[in-house]
C-alpha cells in the first residue's frame, strides 16, 4: 500500500468523546489527504496537506481538525465525535496535486 | 458492516466479455483523471490515470478514454476475470485555494460471473 500505514484499523467510541486517528507515510510525499467513506456518498475529502504545517478543509470539514508537524505523519482529530461521524476513513498521499493518490487501507470507526 | 456496494449502479458480465465503466464529470477547469478499484476491505487502488491533452491512453488490458466535449470519461476492461470484481471510482483533480485535490465520483460495482 505506497508505504502508507492508518492506525487504529477499527475503533468504537462514544458520542462525545475525542478521537483521533494517525496516517504515515514513509514516501516522503508532499501531499497527505483525508477521506470519508459512506455508501451513497463515495469518498469525501475531509482536510487536505500540501506540506509540514500546510492544510486546507476539503467539502465536509465541519466536526474535524487536522494536524501536519512532520512530513511522515497526518492525524486527523475528531473533538468531539458525533454518530454521524461513524465511517470508514481513508488517508491518501501523493507527490503533487496533479498526480495519483496512494490510499491507506482505511480505519472504520463506529460512534455510538 | 454497511457494505460500500450499497445504492451503487452495478454492471454483471460474465467471465471473458469486455467491459467498460463510465464517468460523468462535472468541472470544465479538471486536466487530470484517474480510476480507481476498490475490493471489500480494501483501499482504493490506482488503476490507470490520463490527462486532457489526451483521448485515449491504454494499461494492461485496461484503456481509459476521455471526451472533453461532453465531459465523459469511461474505463474499458477487455477480457473481463473474476478477480476484476469490485467497485469502480473515477477522480478527476479540482482547484481548491490554489492546490488541486482528487474529486471522486460515487463509483461503479463490477460484478463478474465465472
């Protein structure tokens, strides 16, 4: 999967509570992105990076904070989860803008 | 779990037919498209990608074709296998604050029968 690991794979937590879930790369890749998941909806980009420090809201940022301190590592943080956060996220890299996207094989998080 | 299959169009081959996917895209501005496979489980996997100075741009036994014209874009799978069922995403790139990120449509499932 491109040197690309999502950490946890699976987690149930409580309206709420904070979580927060972690994508690293070891390919040295410029960009890092966040997807969502629902049947329906297909995959939805929730915050991008075009670089240590850089990011941006993709079309369904609401309830979600992104953090980039190193080129390696993207955490994306839900302050407080709601139910409708329940999906399956994917993290995503690649070299440019204009280049294919390397994808994670995604955490599924449950929000009860 | 909800499986990602669900309230997607479905194309059924049978083992051996061609098949081909296809995409409507929406922005006018987009200059770079790719597909995408998604198996149960799974991330999604690059399959081919073709830019808009391009029509047509062939893979192994995958070709991806482009009209600009009408904004439509289609995947063609020749000697479709079982192991090519799975869901089908088509992105095309869009510029958000001056930085391009990849736009996926709904996808496709590709359902094959031995």
């Amino acid at each position: 999967d491109a040197g690309i690991t999502q950490s946890p794979r699976h987690k149930v937590t409580e309206t709420g509570t904070p979580v927060t879930l972690r994508c690293h790369q070891t390919e040295n890749h410029r960009y890092m992105y966040w997807y969502r998941q629902d049947p329906g909806h297909g995959l939805r980009l929730i915050h991008y990076s075009y670089g240590v420090k850089d990011t941006d809201k993709g079309e369904v940022s609401d309830g979600y904070s992104v953090s980039r301190s190193k080129t390696e590592d993207f955490l994306l943080t839900l302050e407080s989860a709601t139910s409708s956060q329940t999906s399956v996220y994917f993290c995503a890299i690649s070299a440019s803008g204009n280049t294919e996207a390397f994808f994670g094989q995604g955490t599924r998080l449950t929000v009860v | 779990g909800e499986s990602v299959g669900l309230h997607l169009p479905t194309l059924s081959v049978q083992e051996g037919d061609n098949s081909i996917i296809n995409c409507a895209y929406s922005n006018s501005a987009s200059d770079y498209f790719i597909w995408y496979k998604q198996e149960s489980g799974k991330g999604p996997q690059f399959i081919i990608d073709i830019r808009s100075n391009m029509d047509k741009r062939q893979g192994q036994r995958v070709t991806v074709l482009l009209n600009k014209t009408v904004k439509h874009l289609s995947l063609q799978i020749a000697a479709t296998q079982p192991g090519d069922s799975a869901v089908y995403f088509c992105a095309d790139n869009r510029a958000s604050s001056g930085y391009s990120t990849l736009t996926f449509g709904k996808g496709t499932m590709l359902l094959v029968s031995p």
